[in-house]
C-alpha cells in the first residue's frame, strides 16, 4: 500500500498508517521480548538442573559408599574402603583441606589487595598496564605447571624458611619442624596462595577502580593523605568487592587438585606441625586414588567429593551472609 | 580562624593546556565572594587551586602565588594535605561517604586531624550538624547511612563535614546546581550565617544567587575555546549587578550570551 499516491496530502483519521499497522502487530507479538525471555529463563533453569543433578549424583554414590563403612566417616583417621571390613573418614582431609586453603588465603588476599591497590592508587600509568598484564598472564598458567614449579623449585629452597619459622615460631607448635622435605600443608598452601592471587587481585582491582572519584576527593578535601583516602574512601567501598574476589579464590583453592597433589606428601595423619610431613586435601586424595580405585573405592572418594561440595556451599553462603549485613552501608545506594 | 586570601598572578595548566591566566584578587575574611562566568571560564579551576585540588587532576599544575594570611600555599615545603586542612569544600553532587553513618561522615575530617574523645567527638559532631541547619533533622538517626538521606540533606551534611574541622576558608563549588529550590533556599541561608565564622568562596551558575549570598562578585570570562580562562573584573555584588565597569560583564549578568 502506497500512501502518497492514495492521499498525497494526509492520511484519513480513521484509518491507522502503515507505520502505526506494523507496531501495533508488533506489540501483540513482541518476538525479540519473547525469545530473549526463553533464553534466560532457560539459562537459569539449566543451572539449578544442572546442579541438581550433580548434587543427586554425588548423593546416591555416597550412599552406596556410607552404608558399607564400618568406620564413623567425619572422625575416621584412615581411608581404606575396600578392607574388610570397610574404614574410611574425611577427618584428615577435611583438616588438610580447610588448613591450606586458610594458609593460602593469609598469604593471598593482603598481597592481592596491595597489588590491586598499587595498580589502581600507586603506580604510574606506565607501570599499572604491565604490571596488570602480568597478572592476567599468571592466571593461565595450568594448574600443573605450578605443580612442577612447586615441587621442583619451591620445595627444594623452603628449607631455610622452614628453618626460621622452627627457630623462631617452633614454640607455638604450629611451626615446629622435625627436618623432614618440607612438603607439608604449609608448602601446599604457599602453591595455592600463588595460584589464587591473580584472580583476587583483578576481581580487586575492578572494584577499586570503580570507587567514584567524588569519594576520593570529598576525603583528599578534607585534608587526607593518600593512605588515609584509601582507608575512608576506597576500601570500605570495595569491600564486599573484595570479600567476593577472596571467595572466588576460596573456591579454587578448596578444589585444588594437581598442584597440590604433586606438592604434598600425603599421609592419613593430623599433625599439629603445619611443617610436618601427612595430611592430604579431598581433590589431592581423590586424583591420587582414582584411577586405581575399585566400585567400592571410586564410591567411598565420591563421598568425600559430597562432603567438598558441602563445604564450599557454606563458605559461599557465609560470605554472602558477611556481605548482606552492612548492605546499607555498602555504597550501593548512593 | 577566617584568613583572608590574596592571589597573584596565578596561572593553572592542564597538561600543556593554560586553563587560567594571570589572575589576581584579594578576598576579605568573613566574607562571601561569589566566582560567575559562562561554562569553561576557569572558576572551578580557579576555586579548586585555592585548595591545592587542582593538582589531584592529572596534568594539573600551577604557577603564582596564593597568600593565606601570611603563608604562601604554594611556597616550597608547605604539604597539600595540610592546605586542606585549612580551606575545606563543598562539592557540586553531595558525596557523604556511603559507606559511613551520619555521624561518622561529619566525624571523618576530626579523625584525621588527631584523638579525640567520644565525648569530645559527640560535642564537635553535634555542634557542626547545628552549624549546618541538619541537627533537627538526623539527630534521631546518626547511625543510618549518610547516603539515606535527601539530596539537600546530604549537601548540608556534607557542609557538617566541612565546617567540623574548623577550616579558614569554605569553598563551595556549586553547591546547589543538583538540588531543589526549597533545599537550594536552606543552602543559601546557611551560607549568611556561615560567614560569620568562617571566609566562603562560591562558584555558582545562578546569578540570583550570587546577589542573594555574596558580599563581592568576581566575573570570569574567556575570550573563545581553547583560550585561557581570565577574571574581568571584581568588585561589590551590588554594583556588579547594577552598574559594571566592563561591558561584558554586564553583556553577561543581562543574558545578553552565555
């Protein structure tokens, strides 16, 4: 239908135009609303499937597993599922587990937050560029090359740092050593804490370059130094920032399989010496042990892939809860 | 307290760029001076080196002389940080802290500039939200987040913070241009109970205002863009406003451009 040559002047008020015809058709549809709509519903949906699934899965093999164990499985010191009868227990693994990742996260997250806050605070422009590159580029390595690195580099020079933290720390007897090849938990959570400090620090950096420059300048107006500007405007700005950054850390450390397993020296022990000898963390023990596995075995290290699920699940949830609490107050309303 | 300024042949550069040129002005204590002038004449900038918050920009230097009293704020050795500790601010968009309460903003200078008791601290807090016509107000909620409130509220809070450490000098960069006129209406009146204490500077777009609060007026112009930014001429609001001695000065105030 042409318009101008119908009625070239106006067209009749009772009539819609074309152009009013093709969006009122285009309301009553909206297809672009519709698909879009499908899409990301279907995305979540998937995700709580997925997880379901997993969740499911990882349940109904532990069951397999659990009702077989003659052993109380959360205070067991011993992992041997097909004995007879069957004993195994997630203590020593849960312990490992949660020390060196607590290890990893003390020695990550202050260097992390001092690297970010030098990139976007400190450093000249110049500098910040490579320095952030070299960040991204620590982020991907693989995780077995830091294995390598740590058993064939770190292991073998800690032993004068371990010499010091005896000599000076032996006494709290958390850093007592009895001389044995330093590794222990202690090396495993040096590894991770450099595995887990690229993604903290840009996570970080992120959110400390998002702090409003009105901030900044409303502290520097009131006559504070640089320091003292970072400490009334920009971290408490970033701090739920930042507590989500050390959690995305978390998660890769708790879950940590290759670098540890290769770093660690794994025994069914509790020392109370970080720097002894023993230990060993759920993926360390479940890569170790896998393929050699039995049914009965593969179920029994399924279970204490349940129990890491758990875990991180909780860690998650509380720093959620950490975060939610002083939402007000987070920088988000203003 | 309230120190008189005098400038002299101040020039401020971003970069390469002379943003400000050869200006010079005297500005009595307790008083309110008022900065007019088109968009890109310099008076932010010229405000902002008051304060030495020029150079916080990137490029930004300066070269002249600010006298405060008998200190040059730009003589060798003297700290920006202690500059600021003199001359506060106000901004153009309230920016409390968010991520502080109502009392901890108007506290955040105090704990900069030393130990304080709780007492003490309850005393100044109290004292500066009276001083900011805000006591009323928030008294009942000093721990809710400075961020609630309204944007008015949030300005005079901001002015609370300003005046807790007891500067020389307040500049205000306009301190109105986001806020409503009843909100803009408390401002201003605040401003003519603030002179008594303190010397206040002022840049503001509206006119009506600058010959509601100042005692003085100082017009800036600039002769195109990309050329520095000059004073033309300063003199008693009142006659600014009535009886110019520079054309373009009452081209401007008369709506004439700009």
């Amino acid at each position: 239908m042409d318009i101008t040559t119908q009625n070239p002047t106006s067209p009749p008020a009772s009539r819609p135009s074309e152009v009013e015809q093709k969006r009122a058709a285009r309301a009553a549809t909206r297809p672009g609303d519709r698909v879009f709509l499908a899409l990301s519903r279907g995305s979540g949906v998937f995700l709580l499937v997925l997880m379901a699934a997993i969740a499911g899965f990882l349940t109904y093999r532990s069951a397999l597993a659990l009702s077989e164990n003659e052993a109380n499985f959360f205070t067991t010191f011993e992992w041997n599922p097909t004995g007879n009868p069957p004993e195994f227990g997630i203590a020593v693994l849960a312990f490992g587990t949660v020390v060196s990742s607590i290890i990893a996260m003390a020695i990550a997250v202050p260097v992390a937050v001092g690297i970010a806050l030098f990139i976007t605070h400190y450093a000249p422009r110049r500098l910040a560029g490579p320095i952030a590159y070299v960040i991204d580029l620590l982020a991907a390595v693989p995780s077995i090359v830091y294995g390598l690195w740590g058993v064939l580099f770190l292991v073998p020079h800690m032993q004068g740092l371990y010499g010091w933290l005896d000599d000076y720390l032996g006494w709290t007897g958390i850093f007592e050593w009895q001389g044995g090849a330093p590794r222990s938990l202690f090396t495993a959570g040096v590894v991770l804490a450099i595995m887990i400090l690229p993604i903290i620090t840009n996570v970080s950096r992120e959110v400390f370059r998002q702090v409003p420059q009105m901030h900044e300048e409303a502290a520097l107006a009131l006559g504070a130094t640089r320091w003292e500007v970072i400490r009334m405007a920009v971290l408490p700005y970033g701090r739920s920032g930042v507590i989500s950054a050390s959690m995305l850390g978390l998660g890769r450390a708790l879950g940590e399989t290759m670098a540890v397993a290769m770093v660690l020296s794994p025994a069914f022990t509790i020392n109370a010496s970080l720097l002894d000898w023993g230990g060993g963390t759920f993926a360390q023990n479940i890569a170790a042990k896998f393929s050699e596995a039995s049914v009965m075995g593969r179920d029994a290290l399924i279970a204490s892939g349940l129990v890491l699920f758990v875990i991180t699940l909780l860690v998650n949830g509380t720093a959620r809860m950490i975060v939610a609490r002083r939402k007000e107050f987070s920088g988000a309303n203003a | 307290m309230a120190k008189r300024i005098d400038v002299s042949g101040l020039n401020a550069y971003y970069g390469s760029f002379l943003a400000i040129e050869d200006i010079s002005m005297s500005i009595e204590p307790r008083t309110v001076t008022a900065f007019i002038g088109p968009s890109g004449c310099g008076k932010s900038t010229f405000l902002r080196t008051l304060n030495r918050m020029h150079e916080v920009t990137p490029g930004g230097r300066v070269e002249g002389k600010v006298m405060l009293g008998d200190e040059n704020l730009y003589g060798a050795g003297i700290d920006p940080v202690s500059v600021r500790r003199e001359v506060g601010m106000v901004f153009q968009r309230p920016n409390p802290f968010p991520t502080m309460s109502v009392y901890d903003n108007v506290a955040a200078g105090l704990k900069l500039n030393g130990n304080f008791k709780k007492s003490e601290l309850d005393d100044i807090v109290e004292r500066s939200l009276k001083g900011a016509n805000l006591w009323n107000e928030v008294k009942d909620r000093l721990n809710k987040p400075g961020s609630g409130l309204s944007g008015g509220q949030q300005q005079r809070l901001c002015i609370a913070r300003a005046i807790a450490v007891e500067p020389n000098v307040l500049l205000m960069d306009e301190p109105c241009s986001a806020l409503d006129p009843i909100s803009t209406l408390a401002i201003e009146d605040l401003i003519g109970e603030l002179k008594e204490r303190f010397t206040i500077v002022i840049v503001t777009h509206n006119m009506q205002q600058a010959a509601r609060v100042s005692d003085r007026t100082a017009f800036f112009n600039l002769a195109a863009v990309g050329q520095p930014g000059k004073l033309i001429e300063m003199d008693e609001t009142e006659r600014i406003f009535s009886n110019p001695s520079v054309q373009a000065t009452e081209d401007y105030i008369s709506g004439r451009f700009g």
